[in-house]
C-alpha cells in the first residue's frame, strides 16, 4: 500500500464515521421529529460513499500500476 493509498484510506475511514455515525442518525432523527418528507439525499451518499470509495481506490491502483 503507497502513502497516496494510505491517505485516502484515513480519510474515507474519517467520512464513514461522519456520515454514518453523524449525519445519517440526525437525518433519521430529524425525520422523525418532524413533519417534513423522508431524506432521500441521506440514502444516496449511504449508498454512493462505498461505491466512490471503491472506484477511487481502484483508480489509484491503475495510475500506479502505469507508473
């Protein structure tokens, strides 16, 4: 694993505990409090975060590989 990989990493690791530790129960919760329409934008970046994450890493990997 190069430092830039190691980087990235770190900093996913830092955006996972914000969005599913932070902002998705807050989201849930605001919800639920009160009488506004359920939080569709939560459910994408829940599910596009790993997806990102996974094709950025790989990216990564080519531009290493084509070094």
């Amino acid at each position: 694993m190069t430092k830039s990989e190691k980087k990235w990493r770190r900093f996913y690791g830092m955006m996972y505990i914000f969005i599913y530790g932070i902002y998705v129960p807050y989201n849930l919760f605001m919800w639920l409090g009160s009488e506004e329409g359920f939080p569709f934008g939560m459910i994408g970046i829940a599910i596009g975060l790993p997806l990102i994450k996974k094709n950025h890493i790989n990216s990564i990997h080519e531009k290493e590989q084509n070094i």
